[in-house]
C-alpha cells in the first residue's frame, strides 16, 4: 500500500480508502467489522462515511454507518492510526427528516458534528467534508448550469466561519467539499485566504472510466492549489466490473436491490462499459481492478474510495493497488474514451 499527502492538511493517507455507505443495510455490523479489519491489516488507514449513511438513507436507517465504526474503533482501539473522514448533508428532499430546515449555517452544522461524534465515539473527526453544496448548481449527474442565486442557501463565508469555530475547537481538523465545481472550490480557497479561514484540503467528487469530468476543469484547480481529490464511484457503482452487462443483476448486487439508480445504467454507458470490460479481458485484467487501477494512477488523486458487500470484492478492490497500467492499456483506454467520452457523467 503507497501513501500519499491528503491536499495540504499534512495527513498522510492510503491510495485507496474504505467506503462504508453499505454499513447498516447491506452490511451487517459483524460484515462490516470484518472489512475494517482486513482493509487496515492490508495497510488502508483512510474511512470515510456520512451523517446520512447508509444509502439509500431513511430515517429509520440513518445514522447506523456512523454508529458501527463507532463502535469498531470502541472495539479496536488505535484511534490515532485512522484517518476518518465524514461529511455534513446539504438540503434536499432526501434529507429533511435530518433537521428542521438543512443547511450548512451554525446550527447545522454544530448539531451535525455533535451528533456524528457521539456515534463515532470519538472526540475529533480528522476531514469533515459538506456532501454537496448549499447553492443550486450541478452535481449528482446534473448537466447544464442554471444561475439561481436566490437559492444560493449559506453564503460560504458564513459557512467556513463555522467550521473555522468547529476546527478552533479541536472537533474536526480539516475540512473537505464534496460534488463541489471548480467555482465552489477556487471560492472557498478565497474566502480562507481573505479572512483566514481553514483551507479545504479535499474534494470528494465522482470518477471512473465512464465519468472523467473531473479532467475538464476540476483537476487543474487540483493540481495548481494541492488539493486532493477524494475519487468516489471508480467502478461506477459496480457496473465497470461488467456485471450488469446485457441487462443482467446478479441477486443480491446493488442495482438488483435498488433498481433506481439508473446513473451508469445509460445506452452510451453500457456501450463503454462493454469495451472497457473487453479491453480488460484481452490484457488478461479483472475490469474491476482495471477501472480502479486507472482511477487510482490519476496524479490529482489523492485517495480513491472503494466499497464492497462481500470479502471477496474488497480483497479483490484491495490487490488493484498493485497493478500498474501498461502505457499500450493506457492508449487503449484513452482511444476508448475519446471516442465515447463522459457517458455517464
């Protein structure tokens, strides 16, 4: 396992880190116990979770991801060698039952952190990251921006102010953005340096093979300001191993339990999948440690954040960090990309 800076916050983090948005469903306490055990003993010191997992969040459900790692680093002991990572929800009718009114204002985010802290029995969180920003813009897929300043939520200054407080106060150390734009990011790296605030050290924003639009503007501000991206979704919700190739659910998987998340299930993205899969079979590769491969040799990456529902795909997510792409497969898979780019962005 390599290890690399996370942005400017002097963490040195895994290349890959463990996601845990299955924890409470999917995934039993016992599962998920297992998974932490075996991905820390193979070298992974980064988790990150959320206030709202696991997902799909409910309100009967919300909460259990963060009370099970909880209670394994209660269990495990060795806080100090975990890096852990959890993020704030913004508004959205999925999260309502939250809060009365969510938002990232000094309310919110004090009950926000308080409430993840009491369930992850800890005294301090190491990155705390907002899911997705206040304002309207795009992300979760959203194509074309549409300016709506009246629903610009929290100003950021305001928003940094408190996490500032929050940071002060030894709860959290470093801060993140999540499904941010390369205006949010640059904005708030502004706001920190105008009235000095804490700087976001991360970015935790959607890349794979069928969704490289990071590469468009995002890794630039990266790269030129040292922020890490925190890569979520490198295998497409599981669809880049081919699984779900010929309209396929194997029982139990992710999309044949919740068949609504249609994301990476498009025509185009299905064409690409079948190509990468493929390509992946004729260099004599798993297409799943292929696509998590590529994510991971990103030089804008900071740590790439797998998941799985089984001991199996997390040893088999886990052995990705070992390959190393061939400059011919590399080809390959740019040849591949530039003639079906961003399918499912």
């Amino acid at each position: 396992m390599q290890y690399r800076p996370l942005g400017q916050s002097g963490l040195s983090v895994s290349e890959l880190c463990l996601g845990t948005m299955t924890f409470g469903q999917q995934n039993s306490e016992r599962e998920a116990f297992e998974q932490m055990d075996y991905a820390c003993a193979q070298g992974i010191n980064f988790l990150d979770t959320a206030e709202m997992y696991p997902v799909p969040t409910t309100a009967d459900t919300q909460g259990r991801t963060e009370e099970i790692i909880g209670n394994w680093l209660q269990s495990r002991g060795g806080r100090e060698r975990i890096v852990l990572a959890t993020k704030a929800a913004g508004p959205a009718e999925m999260t309502r039952y939250l809060r009365p009114d969510v938002h990232f204002d000094r309310d919110n985010l004090r009950a926000a952190v308080t409430a993840s802290l009491q369930r992850l029995k800890t005294d301090y969180i190491d990155l705390y990251q907002l899911h997705w920003p206040d304002r309207k813009t795009t992300y979760f897929g959203q194509l074309g921006y549409s300016h709506q300043p009246e629903q610009d939520g929290t100003p950021l200054l305001e928003t940094l102010q408190v996490l500032a407080e929050l940071v002060q106060e030894g709860l959290i150390r470093h801060i993140g953005l999540s499904n941010e734009t390369p205006w949010g990011l640059m904005k708030c790296l502004q706001l920190a340096e105008q009235h000095g605030l804490p700087r976001v050290a991360t970015v935790q924003n959607p890349y794979s093979l069928l969704n490289r639009s990071t590469e468009l503007a995002l890794s630039e501000a990266l790269l030129r300001e040292e922020v890490a991206l925190m890569a979520y979704s490198p295998m497409a919700f599981g669809v880049l191993s081919g699984k779900y190739l010929n309209g396929a659910r194997p029982e139990g998987s992710r999309l044949a339990l919740f068949p609504h998340y249609q994301r990476y299930l498009s025509d185009k993205g299905q064409q690409a999948t079948a190509r990468y899969v493929e390509l992946a079979h004729a260099h004599g590769l798993d297409p799943a440690q292929m696509a998590l491969a590529f994510v991971t040799s990103r030089d804008f990456v900071g740590s790439n954040i797998i998941g799985a529902t089984s001991m199996a795909q997390l040893q088999s997510n886990i052995e990705s960090c070992q390959l190393r792409l061939s400059p011919a497969l590399l080809e390959a898979i740019e040849a591949i990309h530039l003639d079906q780019p961003n399918p499912c962005p």
